[in-house]
C-alpha cells in the first residue's frame, strides 16, 4: 500500500486546486484533487504535507490540520492510505505546477469539476466540519462501488 496526503488549501470561500493535465500516465489525468503526493522513505504525514505543498505550489503551509485517512482500493492499481489534510494558513509565492495547472476556485464551482465521485465525500465532510474520520473508497477501474465512513457503508 502506498502512503500519501491530500491537503484542500483554502482562502476564504476559496479551494487551491491543481487541475492534472501536465503529467504522462497520469492516473489522476484531467480531473481536479487537491494538492499532495507520495511519502518519502521515513517521511511522517506532515513533512509530507510540508514538503509536497512547497513542491507543487510554492507555498508554505503555516496552519494545517489532518481531517482523516481514505483508504483507496482499485482493481487496477496498488492501494493508497492517504492523509486527508485542510490548510488555511500559508506564505510565499505561488509558483507554476510540473503535475498540472493551479487555480483557486469557489467551493460551489469546486462541485461541477471533474473528480473522482469519492472525492465529493470527502469534500462534503471537509465542508461540514465532520470531525475526524476514516473513509474507505472501492473502486473498479473509474467507477466508485462501495464506500465506507467509519465502519458503516455509506454506498
């Protein structure tokens, strides 16, 4: 299982999201996720986040909380524990992207991009303040077929 963070950086009503069109065999190609990646080797959930945020954005992260876990299951590809983080606290110029286009949007517009039908989930929770949580997400290939908050399935 590969380990990974998510993190919804927001300013005011808006969500910093990275729309992936940049990068070759692209699991995430053409739709929009927050910002985030891998872990390095001995490398704890926020030093990820840290390190994955100056990356991608050019950003600093100065007020960040971890919101959950999402365990990622696909028929297709190897499963992913990924650290679901919000920021809403940073610093620094925001610099071109080499894994997609960055742009902040309105949450109300965030729902009408193309994502992966989990993600609007974990989004409705992040928004709804829920307090901690593990999220389970099956998928076969691009089609969402079970998911489970907390123990109970949820669809």
């Amino acid at each position: 299982m590969i380990n990974s963070t998510l993190c919804y950086v927001t300013r005011g009503s808006e969500v910093l999201m990275l729309h992936r069109v940049k990068k070759k065999n692209d699991i995430n190609k053409d739709k929009w996720i927050g910002i985030g990646g891998k872990f390095e080797p001995e490398e704890a959930p926020e030093e990820c986040l840290l390190r994955e945020a100056k990356e991608e954005t050019g950003l600093t992260l100065t007020a960040w909380q971890c919101r959950g876990v999402v365990t990622f299951l696909n028929d297709t590809c190897e499963g992913e524990y990924m650290y679901l983080f919000t920021a809403d606290g940073f610093e620094g110029e925001m610099t071109d992207c080499s894994e997609g286009d960055l742009q902040w949007v309105s949450r109300e517009f965030l729902d009408s991009l193309p994502k992966w039908e989990g993600d609007q989930i974990f989004l409705d929770l992040l928004w709804q303040g829920a307090p901690f949580f593990l999220l389970t997400l099956r998928y076969h290939g691009d089609t969402l077929v079970e998911a489970v908050l907390d123990g109970k399935k949820i669809r």
